[in-house]
C-alpha cells in the first residue's frame, strides 16, 4: 500500500499527465495528419504524396524475418497500409544517412541507378482519410514521397498482362517496380557498372522481402515481364529499365520456419 501521501501525488501526477495527453494528442496528431496522411499536395504542377515517417525499430528480430521470408503468391483481398507502403519504399530505397543521403541498399560508388515505383490498384492502399488514388507513383527517396506519374484503375491488370499473366501480380493491392537508370552507374564504372546495377537490384529486392517479412506481408521478386509493356503501363521514362516486379499484400498462409525441422535438415546433410 502506497502512504496516502505518495498515493496522492500519484494521483495527481496521473490526472495532469492525461490532462495533457487529452490536450497534446490532438494537436500533436492534428500536426502529424497535416504532414503526412493529406494524401495529395500539388506542388509545382505535381501530385505529391507526403509518406509517413519510417519506423526505426520493430518487434521482428533480423534472424526471424531472414527465417519466415518466403516467396508468397497467394494472397488476401485486404488493402495494406500508407505506413506499410512507407516502410518498404524506405527499406527499397529510402534515406539511412542524412550527410550525403545516402540509403538503405548499398550502391557502387553512390551512383544509385534505381528507381522505385508503386502501382496501385483501386483500393490498395489505405491512407488517413480513404485509398491512395489508383495509379503508379514514383518514390522520390530524399523527401520519403510519392509523386503521380498515371492516374488509371487499370494499370494493375495491365500489369499483370505485362507480367506474362502472373495472377500475383494482379491479385496484389501494390506492386512495386524497380527500375534502373545503367547510364548513372556506367559513366563511373563502363560495362562492369551493369553488373553493379543487377547486384543492386537483388540487394534493394532482398531489403524489400526482409520488410515485408517483418511486416507480415507477402512478396515475390518477379523478373519474367516485358520490359516496354511494364514501361508503357508504369510511365517510367525511356532510358529506365525496369528489372524486378515485386507484389506486396496481406498473405493467406504464413510461412514459419521450425527451429527442429532446421536442425534435423542440417544434421541430415553432415556425413
Ligand atoms: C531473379 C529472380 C527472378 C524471379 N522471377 C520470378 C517470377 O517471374 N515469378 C515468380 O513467381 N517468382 C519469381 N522469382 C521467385 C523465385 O521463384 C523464388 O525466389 C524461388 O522459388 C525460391 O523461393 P523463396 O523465395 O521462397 O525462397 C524470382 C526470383 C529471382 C531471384
């Protein structure tokens, strides 16, 4: 039992304390809704996406996410989050260093020939007030947002057709779209820079699969699709070369690693 002198103090503390949760929520949230879930701003003539802040710590350890990723192709009809979308852009592509913003996927030599975009299907994406307006955007990784590159509620089944049929790319309420620019990683490197760029790639493609892990969502790298299809639905300029395709939803199973049958399948394999 608390002395009736430090229940009282306690009391008092708790009552200020929810005073001033009840009073500096709403403005702290209402600041945080102007920042970053108004889904669109025009800025200069572009639709912006202002994304919510990456998420520096989560409750996956590395080791459990490097466990349970999967390639997963069956998937809910569920729509994921703008914060979802958030953390796999940043883990894609986003900022880690804010000297020279440098990101989350290494790069030969900085030169950062990727681009990321995102198609997203009617009522894929939940934001603050509503869905992300179908259409593909480009992430512009030094402001963490989104710019409209097409409006369209079909660029998912058009996708999908560029995908050689892939029902997961169409089943998907996002794709996401890693294109590369060789030319920035070339002048630096000549020819061996195409081999970086595709290094490149898989490390961004691995970055993504270990969030979406760590999310408990699914996704699966896709290179098999037609390169002036996938340009033409996404609106990606000429000199960019689209290289992976990576659907992310809500999974129908789970994929879970069991620590026994991994013990018992290592041993099995030593002489
Ligand atoms: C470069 C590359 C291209 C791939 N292309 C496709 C694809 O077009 N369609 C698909 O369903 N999966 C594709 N995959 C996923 C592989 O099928 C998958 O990684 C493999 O079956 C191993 O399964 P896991 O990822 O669950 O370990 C691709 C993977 C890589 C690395």
């Amino acid at each position: 039992m608390l002395p009736r002198r430090r229940f009282l103090q306690a009391l008092a503390a708790a009552m200020l304390s929810s005073l001033g949760l009840l009073v500096g929520l709403p403005l702290g949230y209402r600041r945080l809704r102007a920042r970053y879930s108004a889904p669109y701003r025009t800025v200069r003539g572009d639709k912006l996406v202002y994304l919510p802040m990456p998420r520096l710590r989560g409750v996956v350890s590395l080791e459990e996410a490097l466990a349970n990723r999967r390639s997963i192709r069956e998937y809910t009809d569920e729509p994921i989050t703008i914060e979802e979308l958030a953390q796999l852009l940043w883990a894609a592509q986003g900022v880690s260093e804010t000297r020279h913003g440098f990101r989350t996927s290494p790069s030969a030599g900085a030169t950062y020939p990727l681009e990321v975009y995102v198609v997203a299907a009617p009522k894929g994406v939940l934001t603050g007030d509503g869905f992300l307006e179908p259409g593909s955007y480009r992430y512009l990784p030094h402001s963490h947002a989104l710019v409209q590159v097409r409006k369209g509620d079909d660029l998912v089944e058009r996708l999908y057709h560029a995908a050689l049929e892939q029902e997961w790319v169409r089943e998907a309420p996002v794709n996401l779209i890693f294109a590369a620019v060789y030319e920035r990683t070339t002048r630096r490197y000549g020819a061996r820079g195409i081999r970086y760029v595709h290094i490149e790639v898989g490390h961004a493609g691995q970055n993504v699969y270990l969030q979406a892990a760590a999310l408990g969502l699914a996704t699966v790298a896709i290179g098999a699709f037609h390169d002036d299809e996938v340009r033409k639905v996404v609106g990606t300029p000429e000199e960019e070369n689209p290289l992976y395709i990576m659907p992310v939803a809500r999974p129908r199973w789970r994929y879970q690693l069991n620590p026994n049958d991994l013990a018992r399948y290592i041993e099995g394999h030593r002489s």
